[in-house]
C-alpha cells in the first residue's frame, strides 16, 4: 500500500543563516585612459579593451593568428602607460578589511580614493590565477569611492573584471550595484534582492524544528519546492541527511530526529553565474554560454545586470507519511 500524507508543517519563513566565503561585488563598468589622455565615459571594461587595443594598434583578443607559442614571441614587446577607473557606491562602510580579487595583479599599481595601497596578497578568489588584494588603509566612505589600477599594458595582457570581497551586501540598480549593510536574516525566497546579487557561494539556512509524537512506521521527510541551487545538502543536529540535485526535492531525517527541539541546516550551493557571467547578454537564460554570451555585440548587449536566482526560492516544509 502507498504511503499516504499524514501532516504537512511548513517551516518558518525567516531563516538564520552563514556563508561559506565573504560577499562579492562585481566591477565590470570603468572608464579608463591611455597615458595622461582624457578619461573614457563609464562602460563595460570589456568593451573599453577593444577600444584600447585598437588605439594602440594590437589586435583585438582572438584576432591573433595561430596559438600563443607561435605568435608571442613575434609579437612587440612594447608597453603603454593605461589607467583604469571604477566607481564603487556605499550606502553603509563595511566592517573590517576588504580585498580585491585582481586577475595578474602583479602588473597594476593600485590606490583607493587617492591613497596607495601596497600589494599584499591573501589566498585567491576561486581560482589561483585571481589573487585577493588586501585593501588595508583603504579609507572608505559613504558615497562614491574610486579604485584606481595602473599598469604597462602590452600585446598579451588583459582588462579582466574585478570582484570586491568583504562582509557587507550588495543592492542591484539596473546597471548600478550599491554597498549595503548584510542581512540579518534570510527570507525564503531569491536572495538575489536581499543582499547577494552576486554571491556564487554556498548560504547555509538554519532553523529548529520541533518533533511531535512518532507513529509507528512513520517516516518524516524535508521537502522544498523547486530551489535555485546547484545541490542542496540537509543536516540535522549536525548529522548529513543527504545530498539533493533534482526533484523530487526531499529527503528522509525522521531517523535523525530527537525529542524536543532540533537544529535543522540546508546547504544551498550555487554557482559562479552571478559573479562571473554573463552578466550582459539579452537572454537571462541563454541555451548555451559561450564568448558571445559573455561579450556580446551590440545588439544582444544588455547594460542592466541580467542576474538569476538561487536560494530556497519555494515553500519549504516536514512531511509525515504513514500507510
């Protein structure tokens, strides 16, 4: 015989909750200038780049002919004096030391609103090719705050999007994102609009959950409706209940269940979409992602972030199930 539905309790709405890294802000729209030139209106970095290039008379990226080892040491050894400027908006200063993940931050001189910030370099932001700059005796303020990153830009570098990493929120204006203070609590729900437009981390929820009284052959199951994760792992009192990728979106923890009050903790795992990209193109879903999604032309470009959602974006509730 099929079991049966015995009571469904839904859970709080407002959960506690922890992250597993520091909040990241994405810097993708500067202005920059070529040695003491005027300085270029805001725009994406990306589409700076080819502007630059073209000024210096390189050839865009992937317009070199045949691969690296071919071409580099064919290529001018020549080096340009290039500025690049972002804005960074704060509703409220955050606690404590901030870094800055910067992709080959041994070529750039750094200062935060004029003030030069030595380079000291603490463990990297997803992959070891992104090192995190410490900006200690970076003076913040409300407002508008300036980074500034100079180099000697040459045929083979880059102009790659930063990431500002700290203990503080994020708020998305269209193509605009504001430092705020974190939340105190999640709710259920996207967490894009409650502080972590562009978190790629992993948000641990926390609430207690009361047992009531055990039937016999009863079993009692956490189910979600639909999340927004990558994977979602369930512990109770500490103990794993197990790992969930797909629907149906549950999992057994009657078995781990005590009397009384219980520490109920879900895991869930997002991906790198909101901080990496793409972040432009027209289709917030696109069918696939490749270097047209991520630099589109022009006419698949969309200034405003295009972000997507992740969190316990649905009910979440205990089910007991008899037969």
């Amino acid at each position: 015989r099929a079991a049966v539905v015995r009571e469904r309790r839904p859970l709080r709405s407002v959960w506690e909750y922890a992250l597993d890294e520091p909040n990241a802000l994405t810097l993708d729209f500067a202005r920059v200038r070529i040695g003491a030139g005027a300085w270029s209106a805001r725009d994406l970095l990306w589409r700076h780049e080819g502007r630059v290039r073209k000024a210096l008379g390189l050839p865009a990226h992937g317009e070199d002919v045949g691969q690296p080892f071919y071409w580099k040491p064919r290529a001018s050894d020549a080096a340009h004096d290039v500025s690049v400027r972002f804005e960074v908006e704060m509703e409220q200063v955050p606690a404590g030391v901030l870094r800055l993940a910067v992709e080959g931050a041994d070529r750039f001189d750094l200062r935060v609103n004029g003030r030069v910030i030595p380079r000291r370099l603490d463990g990297y932001f997803v992959d070891e090719d992104i090192p995190r700059w410490v900006l200690a005796g970076a003076r913040w303020r409300r407002g508008r705050n300036e980074i500034l990153l100079r180099a000697r830009y040459r045929h083979e570098d880059h102009l790659e999007d930063l990431h500002l990493l700290g203990l503080f929120g994020v708020r998305v204006e269209a193509d605009r994102a504001v430092v705020t203070a974190l939340p105190g609590r999640l709710q259920t729900g996207d967490w894009c609009p409650q502080g972590l437009p562009m978190y790629t981390g992993t948000v641990t929820y926390r609430q207690t959950v009361v047992r009531g009284p055990r039937r016999a052959g009863e079993q009692v199951f956490l189910c979600m409706d639909r999340p927004a994760a990558s994977v979602v792992a369930v512990r109770v009192n500490g103990r794993s209940a197990g790992r969930i990728g797909w629907a149906p979106w549950e999992c057994r923890i009657g078995h781990l269940l005590r009397g009384g009050r219980n520490l109920l903790e879900v895991d869930v795992v997002s991906s790198r979409r909101n901080a990496f990209g793409p972040l432009h193109y027209f289709e917030r879903h696109p069918r696939w992602s490749g270097p047209g999604q991520f630099r589109p032309p022009e006419i698949r470009c969309s200034i405003p972030y295009q972000l997507v959602p992740y969190g316990l974006t649905g009910a979440v509730w205990v089910e007991r199930r008899g037969r």
